[in-house]
C-alpha cells in the first residue's frame, strides 16, 4: 500500500477532519467562517477574567488603552503574515507539519504538552461559565487566592457544563465553526450592555471621567505586579503567542481559501481584546467600590473576580447568560485544538474520541478555580514555552523553502536540532526571567527568534557533515 493510501486509510478512521493530509478545495472556507471564530472565541469567556485582572495590575488609562491598541495590532499582524500565509500554502496541522519537521518520537512530548496547556486553558473558561450557574445557585464564588473547589456544588456545576461543552467540540470544526458564528452577536452585545450600564453606575459623563477610573494608576492589588505600557503591549501581543507564533492556528487556517483570512483576527483581538476587556474592568471597577470589596481591601486582600456576579450586577439574567456563553465559544475550539493534538499522537482513534478525552482532562481542571485566577500568568508561561515550536516552522517556511533540501529529506524519526534548538532558548530566557524578574512575556518573542535561528544553524551543519 502506497504512503498515500496509507494516510488516506488514516483520515477515514479519524473521522474526515484531515489530521494528516492537505485540507482539500473543496473542503476551503471563506472569510465569514473565520470571522464568526474569531470574534466569538476571543469576546469571550477570558475576557471576563482579564479585563478585571488588569486592574489588580494598577495599570493607567494610557499603559491601557494605548498598549492594547499596539499590542493587539501586533498580535493580528503576526496572525495574518506567518500563521494565515504559511496555513494555506501547506493546508497540514500543526502537528502533522511539525511531525514531518521533528520526527514521530519528537513531536509526540510536543503534542502531549501543548493539548494538555490547551486543556487547561479551556479549564479556565468552564470555571468562568459555572461563576454564573452558580449565581442562580447562591454557590460561593471562588476567590482570587483560592486553588481547590470550595464545594460539592461548585464540582457538580463544573462537571455538568464541561460534559456540554466536550460534546459540541467532538462534532467537528464546522460545528464549532457554526456555534461560534451562532453565540458571536450575542455575547458582544453582553459585552456592550455591561459597558454602558458599568459606565452609569459609575455616574461618568464624559471622557475625562472615563479615562479617570484608571488615572495614573494605582498600586497593584496584594499578590500581583505593577503593570506598565510595555507590559500591556507584550502581553497582549503574546496572550496568544501559541496560536500565532507558535504556528498553532495553522490547524484553523488550514481552511481557509487565502491567507487574507488571516485579517479576521482582528475582529477577535479590538472587539475582544479590546473592547471586551475594558468592559469587563469597568464591571469590576463597580465592585471595587462596594462594601465587600472594600473589606477585602482593608484587610489587604484582592476582592474576588468572579464573571458570572459582575455581569449579572450589571444587566442581570441577561449577563448569566452571556458569561456561560462566553466560556463555551473560548473553551470550544480550544478544546477541539486539544484534540488534534492528541490525535497526532494517536492517529488511529477516532476525532470525537480523543476531543472527549481532552474535554474530560478540561472539566477536571475547570474544578480547580486556580487555572483561572492565575489567568494573566498562566498565559504568559503557556505562551513561552510553546511559541518557540512555531519559529521552526516559520524558519523552515521562509528560509529554507528555496533551499534544495526539503522538509522531509532532512527531518528524521527526532530530530536532534529542533530539541536542542528549544532547550537553549527555553533554559537561557526562562533563566533570565527568574534571575533577573524580568516578565515574563518580555522574553518570549526572543526566545522564539533564537530557537528558530539554532534550528537554522543546527540544520546547516547537520547537512554539511552528511555530504
């Protein structure tokens, strides 16, 4: 049996998501499908979480705004010309791509780490969808500090919304596609409504009074950092590092008729992670002024940042509904990228059941609260440790694509450069970070350039001493 017979074989039994061969024409997407992904999954069920956390930051209204407006356009940029552009040339996953660069037994650490940082990441945005069950419920909300489940209820409410979840992601990307395309409008008119009612709860009447509520900024809540106009750009350039650096969106994009499609990113980063994340300050600039919040302060403790009681403040059932559907359209397709990064290590078993596999690792760490109150952090480190993967395939694309060596003539059963190539520039930054406090995603970036330039250079000698 040919190789082609062989993976053709393999794509019947994984169910016709094309894990291992070419997305084909017929199969191409155009930009509405990407559109309604991306402003769905990225106003969302983070942004109930970031936004407030920005504000435990102590961070001014210029660092904010200004460094969102920068940050975020790097973020598209990136998305647009390395992600979208090398997606429909070679139409492969990630993880088939990097299979093919890396070697079997390589990428299979590579596979197992990354889907279980998505599963984690999606843990985060089921805990945000059971803060508002929970309000209904009377549950206590877990608490900024809090790591374990503070109740039964809590577990059950978990477990109930990540089993619906795990179900929409099996189906496939079309229906997460269309259930993003579905529960988009809905959740940015949540986030419009709990902006404006925020705004007169906080009795502003003009700009200045606005751009007032952060001022000069603040010191940082108990426990968190000082948050500056750098840190505003580079987190929010790198919040998703691993999808567009780190080549993890190729998976997405691999759909996508032209690599213009890429441009769509941007209804997900200035509706979302601009808009949406200051929306969801100004909620939680209306709690901070409450009596339990200022309780917490006097006692030196970071009041709660619990979604599901901000929105529901604010405009009521209304806001319950959107934060369980906001934590859905993030967790959805994060869930469903877990399981293709399982898949890759388990080729022969079927897409919905390695996607249930990854909605289940999801669920059990949505019960533990600290995925999500550690979110800044969190995605800081996600994105630093798995960028780097994505400069090999942007050095190999754009470097070596006129070279007379292909991919696969120089890609082996594990392939010593790429590992060595992300080992130096892990150690050597993440070093830095620690000894020198420097943040985190103030590193990542070079972290990425180096490990795809060691990879270049490793792969040059490696040719030499074979010829």
């Amino acid at each position: 049996m040919s190789q082609f017979n062989i993976e053709e074989e393999i794509e019947e039994l994984a169910g016709g998501e094309f894990e291992r061969t070419p997305v084909p024409q017929k199969n191409w997407k155009g930009w509405k499908s990407f559109l309604g992904m991306y402003a769905g999954e990225h106003a969302a069920g983070t942004e109930f979480m970031i936004g407030p956390l920005f504000l435990t930051a102590g961070v001014s209204a210029f660092d904010l705004i200004i460094g969102l407006l920068i940050g975020n356009l790097l973020a598209v940029l990136s998305w647009r010309f390395l992600t979208a552009e090398i997606a429909v040339k070679h139409r492969l996953t990630l993880y088939y791509q990097l299979e093919r660069i890396c070697g079997k037994k390589l990428v299979i650490g590579y596979n197992l780490a990354n889907g279980i940082l998505f599963c984690f990441l999606a843990g985060a945005m089921i805990t945000v969808s059971a803060t508002a069950v929970g309000v209904p419920l009377e549950m206590e909300m877990p608490k900024l500090t809090d790591t374990m489940p503070n109740s039964v209820s809590w577990v059950v409410v978990v477990i109930a919304i990540g089993i619906v979840i795990s179900l929409i992601a099996a189906k496939g990307y079309d229906t997460v596609s269309k259930a993003a395309n579905w529960m988009a409008p809905f959740i940015v008119l949540a986030f419009i409504a709990c902006g404006i009612v925020a705004l007169n709860q906080l009795n502003v009447g003009s700009f200045s009074e606005f751009w007032a509520i952060w001022g000069d900024g603040s010191e940082p809540f108990p426990g968190q950092i000082k948050y500056s106009i750098w840190h505003v750009i580079f987190w929010s350039w790198f919040a998703n590092a691993a999808m567009h650096i780190g080549m993890s969106d190729l998976s997405v994009f691999r759909y996508a008729k032209k690599a213009n499609s890429g441009w769509t990113t941007a209804a997900g980063m200035y509706v979302g992670h601009f808009m949406a994340w200051i929306a969801a300050a100004l909620l939680y600039a209306v709690y901070l002024k409450s009596p339990e919040a200022q309780a917490f302060l006097s006692n030196g403790d970071a009041p709660p940042v619990a979604p599901g009681p901000l929105a529901y403040n604010a405009i009521g059932i209304f806001g319950i509904i959107a934060v369980i559907i906001a934590g859905w359209t993030t967790a959805n397709p994060t869930i469903y990228r877990a399981g293709l990064a399982f898949q890759a290590i388990m080729p022969k078993l079927s897409t919905f059941w390695v996607t249930i596999v990854a909605g289940t690792i999801a669920t059990i760490a949505g019960i533990f609260p600290a995925f999500a109150m550690k979110l800044l952090g969190f995605v800081a480190l996600y994105g630093f440790i798995l960028a780097p993967f994505g400069a090999i395939i942007v050095f190999d694309h754009f470097i070596r694509k006129n070279k007379s060596s292909s991919t696969i003539a120089y890609s082996k059963n594990f392939n010593i450069n790429v590992l060595m190539a992300w080992v130096i520039s892990f150690v050597l930054f993440y070093w830095i970070s620690i000894e020198f406090d420097v943040f985190l995603s103030f590193v990542t970036f070079p972290a990425w350039l180096l490990c795809g330039i060691l990879f270049t250079l490793f792969s040059r000698r490696s040719n030499k001493k074979q010829t």
